[in-house]
C-alpha cells in the first residue's frame, strides 16, 4: 500500500495499512523488529512532514540538506570514535554503543529504510533527513543520558515527542506499548514520561544540529548549546531502569554516562 504523499514526495497523511500490517510485533518483537519502523513511519507521517518542513526553515538544517554529509560515517568509525577525549559527545556515543554491543544506526538503510523510499517515493531531500533522524536516534539517547533498557527506551519516546509536537499519536503509541510493559508505578511512568517531553520541547532543533562538527567537544557543553538540560533538572528523581526485557531480547547492561564520567574523574584527582 502505497502511503498518501504530497506532489514534492513528503507523505504527510498516516499509511493505515502499514500500522495494521504491524501486528507482527505483538507475536515476536525480537525477530520482528523492523516492523517498528514500518509502524512509526506509517504512524508519524504527518508529524515527520513537519518536521521537515522544520529542518528546510532552519538556517543549519539548509546547509545539511544542501551539502548532505553522512553522520552515520562519523558515528560508524570506531577507531574515530575511541581517539575523542572522555568527556566528548563522541566518547559518550561510543560508551553507550559499546555497553550493550550496539551499531551505529538502529536500521539498515539499505535493507529498511531505502525500499520504504522508493516504494513511497519520498523526496530525495525528505530521506535524507529521514536517514539521518533514524541515525541520530541513539544520539537521543546519548544526549539525553537514556540508556538502552526499556526505561531508557520510554524516555527517549518522550524526549522525541517533545521535539516533534504536536505529537499525539506518537505519545499514545508510546505509553500503550512501551509504557504499558514496563514494570513501575503508573504514577512513575508517566511523571518520567512527561518530564522527558518537557525537556524535548525545551532543546533547540536537535534534527538541525551539526553533530559532525561538535563529536570532539564535551557532552556537558554540547547540552548547552542545544538546549538539553542536565538530567538532575529534567529528571529530579533520576532515570527509569528497567531490567526486564521482552522474551527473545537481551537483558540490558545499565548505562549512566554521568556517572561513570565522574567515578573517572574522582580516580583521575
């Protein structure tokens, strides 16, 4: 099924035939999990297109279009990667990959994303930044300090929602799948939930960041630049851990990126 697209190739209207084609990740979300993406495009249309137009108003975000590098390059180079400093945006991104022996880019392009494209004939200019969103996901996290457990996964949700609002459909995705699996208080879950899109909607326009550029500086100052605020503002009672993982899933190494920089720092003195 083809999804509802306007002239230029930017699908701005919900592909219903994809969200139902999803229903496979209720059998299996391990061996299923590439029908996510099918089920966030299909769900989001409208919310990515705007995104978009976003990106194409943002000064930075016509130099990306226009000049198109390729963050997941940079983000796939380990050896790159493991020489930035501790401390780094760069370093951070590795520490979060290399916890839980993760890959740079959370679906192939050219097994997932790509055939998306051109059977929907999106706009070249629209998959680039559909490309580079889907790469920058763990950097979400890494910005952000989610790790890669349920919890992290929840709050990073949120923090996207907050990037992307209005974004109604994708917060009742959110808290009817993820939020509904994990183990803690209702009253928890969505106090967390709502702290992480409150901060989503208070950073500048992450998508239009120019990652490529600010690797080799600290994290700490990165935030800054963008808006991010340190997690003991956004999130006073800290983040949601959740050990317990879906059948055929990995359980999750916790990741606290801060807090590991510190304990460095302590041995360091």
């Amino acid at each position: 099924m083809t999804s509802p697209a306007t002239p230029g190739g930017v699908p701005d209207q919900r592909d219903w035939g994809a969200v139902l084609g999803s229903w496979r990740l209720l059998v299996n979300p391990a061996k299923n999990a590439s029908q996510v993406y099918e089920l966030i495009v299909g769900l989001s249309a409208p919310i990515l297109a705007r995104s978009y137009h976003q990106l194409r108003a943002h000064p930075n975000g016509r130099r990306l279009l226009a000049e198109k590098p390729d963050l997941l390059a940079a983000l796939g180079d380990d050896e790159y990667l493991a020489s930035l400093p501790v401390g780094s945006l760069g370093h951070a991104y590795r520490s979060f990959l290399t916890t839980n022996r993760l890959d740079a880019g959370v679906f192939s392009v050219d097994e997932v994303i790509r055939p998306i494209a051109e059977r929907r004939g999106w706009d070249d200019d629209f998959f680039y930044m559909i490309r580079r969103g889907t790469a920058l996901h763990d950097m979400f996290h890494t910005l952000g300090g989610y790790g890669p457990d349920m919890g992290g996964e929840f709050g990073n949700l949120g923090f996207h929602c907050g990037q992307m609002e209005p974004s109604g459909a994708l917060k009742a995705l959110a808290l009817s799948s993820t939020g509904v699996l994990i183990p803690a208080s209702p009253v928890r879950k969505l106090r967390y939930f709502r702290q992480a899109v409150r901060r989503g909607q208070r950073a500048d326009n992450l998508m239009a960041a120019p990652y490529e550029e600010l690797l080799d500086r600290p994290l700490d100052e990165v935030r800054a630049l963008l808006g991010v605020e340190p997690t003991a503002t956004a999130h006073p009672d800290g983040h949601l851990f959740v050990s317990w993982m879906p059948p055929g899933m990995t359980a999750p190494t916790r990741w606290d990126y801060d807090a590991q920089l510190r304990a460095e720092l302590q041995q360091s003195a």
